[in-house]
C-alpha cells in the first residue's frame, strides 16, 4: 500500500532463496512484513496480467475451433450434396440402362420370332415338298404296276 515509498523491493525469489543463516536469526519487523505484502500483492497483478494473456489465448483458440466447426460443416454439406448428385445420376442412368436392355430383349424376342416364323414356314414347305414327293411315288408305284 505504501509500495511507492518503497522503491528498494527486491524480488521475492531472491530474497527468499539467497538469505544467509545470520539473517535468518534477525527478528522481523512489522516494516519487514509489510514490504513482504507489498511485494506480494505488487507480483499479483503480474499473475493477472499473464492470466489475461492465457484468456485471449483460450479466447483464439476457441474462435479458431469455431472456424474449424464451420469449415467442417461446410464441407460435410457439400460431402453430403454430391452424395445426393451421385445417387441421382446413379438412378437416372440405372433407369436409363433398364430401358436400354429392355429395348434390345425386345429386339432380341422380334429376332427370335422372325426366325421362327421362317423357320415354321421353311418346315411347311420340306413337309408339303415331303408330301409331294410322297404322293409321287406311291403313284408312280402303284401306275408302275
């Protein structure tokens, strides 16, 4: 309180750790204490100080997780947009593909159908040739006779 008087204050680490054993035997005023406390307290404001720093420091590196959060949500979204695009053309072209087979087994069915069609009419024509010829030689046979 009185600390601006006092301007021979030593720093409370030395004056702690550097004391001789004949000091140690000196009886301690109340002055003694005193400047002790005004030492002390003077330290304090140092502590706060280095404390206001780590606050600001906590205070970025929240801000930065913040911004971190942020990023990551917009790259999810944009994940899950392209997700969504690629099941939709995965769909479209799914259908796509089904209308195309369904276009060439319809072909393939016309194409079996046709040959079967020729194939029916070749086989009634080796069956009416057959006959024909059939026909022919048990006439000739029975004429023959």
């Amino acid at each position: 309180m009185n600390a601006a008087n006092n301007l021979a204050l030593v720093h409370i680490g030395p004056a702690v750790a550097d004391h001789d054993s004949q000091a140690m035997n000196e009886l301690v005023t109340k002055q003694d204490l005193y400047n002790m406390g005004v030492h002390i307290d003077s330290n304090f404001g140092k502590v706060i100080s280095q404390f206001e720093l780590v606050n600001k420091q906590f205070e970025i590196v929240d801000s930065q997780f913040t911004n971190l959060r942020t990023d990551m949500n917009a790259g999810f979204d944009r994940v899950d947009s392209q997700i969504s695009n690629l099941r939709t053309d995965m769909d479209s072209q799914f259908i796509k593909f089904r209308a195309e087979m369904s276009e060439q087994f319809s072909k393939v069915y016309t194409m079996f159908d046709t040959k079967q069609v020729e194939l029916n009419k070749t086989l009634f024509k080796f069956g009416s040739l057959y006959f024909t010829m059939m026909f022919a030689v048990l006439s000739i046979e029975r004429w023959w006779r």
